[in-house]
C-alpha cells in the first residue's frame, strides 16, 4: 500500500499529474451532473465495463468521515489550503475505487506491481 500511494504522489508531483488531477476534481465537484448524451445503443460496451464503470462512479460519490470532517474545515481555511482540502477529497475518493479499477483492468497494467 505504500508504494502505491509513493507511485501515486509521484505521478501527481508532475504538471501532467496536476492537470489531470484538476479535471477529476472539476469533475466530482460538479453539484449537478451534466447530462450528457447517451449513445444510440449501448451493445459497442462489454456489459461487464458498464457495471463496473456504474460501481466506480458510485464509488467516487461516496463520503466517509476524512472527507466531511474536510469538507466541514474548508470554509475556514484560507484559499490556499481550501484548494488543499479540495485536492485531499479528491485523493480519497480516488484511492477508494482505486482497488476497483485495478481489478477492473481499466488502468491497463499502469499499477502493476503494486
């Protein structure tokens, strides 16, 4: 686990990392899902990728005391450190589908090893 967490704060130290890190956050920070269109029909996507995209997502919503005790803090912070909190959030809830995507196969080996 904690050479996971080693790659996983390396990657994120890049520009790249920080981008993409940013775009996730945007992301689950959205108070109302955009919608977004739907495919004519879904029979192009295994079934098995669906539901675990279904399951990541439900994931990526859920909170647990770490996140509301940052969340709760947040307004009292200086902009600085909100943005802090804001990335801590989003770290958690990455590493909490992180174990799925893996298993998943999504992340195409990029965490083998760990």
């Amino acid at each position: 686990m904690e050479e996971l967490l080693a790659g996983l704060s390396q990657f994120l130290s890049t520009p790249e990392g920080q981008k993409q890190l940013e775009s996730v956050q945007q992301m689950l920070s959205q108070a109302e899902p955009e919608e977004t269109p739907k495919p004519a029909s879904s029979e192009h996507l295994p079934p098995a990728l669906l539901g675990g995209l279904g399951k990541l997502m439900e994931g990526m919503h859920q909170e647990d005391d770490s996140i509301r005790l940052l969340q709760a803090l947040a307004p009292l912070l200086s902009e600085k450190r909100q943005k802090k909190a804001k990335q801590a959030v989003t770290l958690l809830r990455l590493m909490k589908v992180l174990p799925s995507l893996k298993e998943s196969g999504m992340l195409g080996g990029l965490l083998d090893g760990f």
